[in-house]
C-alpha cells in the first residue's frame, strides 16, 4: 500500500557528490519523520539523517558538514545531498518514513535500499 522507492545511488570517486532520493506513494494521509538509514553489523541499521515535518534535521555524526538532507512535503520525498564522500561511506542506504496509511495508524516502511560505493 505504501511504497518508499529511492534512487540516486552509485559509483563515485572519494571527494565526489551523490543526491540520493526517496517518494513515499500510496494510500497515504500523513508522514511524520523521514530519513535515511545504512547498513550496521550489530544494530542493523544505523540513522545517517532524518528531518521531521517541520524540517528539523539530526544527522550521524560522521555525516554532519557534508550531507545534508531535505524534504519536499508536497511531493512526499526526501533528499540527501551527499558532498565530500569517502569509502567508509561505503553501504547500502535505505529509506525510512513513520505513515499514517490507510488503516490511520502510523506505521514504519522501509525502502530496498540503494548501493553507494566510494572508491579510494
């Protein structure tokens, strides 16, 4: 019923620029918080930035000064604008979003997820 599709992952030089994307589509009356979240050995997943729907921002610690993510909530999407990546930013990145669906509760979904590779 509700679908996170993401897209803009791929191959980049360390220095390089990603703009990764996420649209939240379906039966859908409302988004809380959004973001993005990567891969993690022990917890699964890790937050590398979310933004609520007044647009207030936390990011990852690793992240903060070079991504930066924004939301468009007309669209029901996301951005992470990802500068100055290095190869330890190297994982899978997955959408999260907290909807409202049509059952009127919120709910957690999750995208596939996209592959980013930094090389060296």
């Amino acid at each position: 019923q509700v679908q996170l599709t993401e897209s803009g992952g791929g191959f980049v030089q360390a220095g390089g620029s990603l703009r990764l994307s996420c649209a939240a589509s379906g039966t859908i009356f409302g988004i809380n918080d959004m973001g993005w979240f990567r891969q993690a050995p022990v917890t699964g997943r890790d937050l590398v930035a979310t933004i609520e729907h007044d647009g207030t921002t936390n990011y990852a610690d690793s992240v903060k000064g070079r991504f930066t993510i924004t939301r468009d909530n007309a669209k029901n999407t996301i951005l992470l604008q990802m500068n100055s990546l290095k190869p330890e930013d190297t994982h899978v990145y997955y959408c999260y979003a907290n909807v409202k669906d049509y059952t009127s509760r919120w709910r957690d979904y999750w995208g596939q997820g996209t592959q980013v590779t930094v090389s060296s």
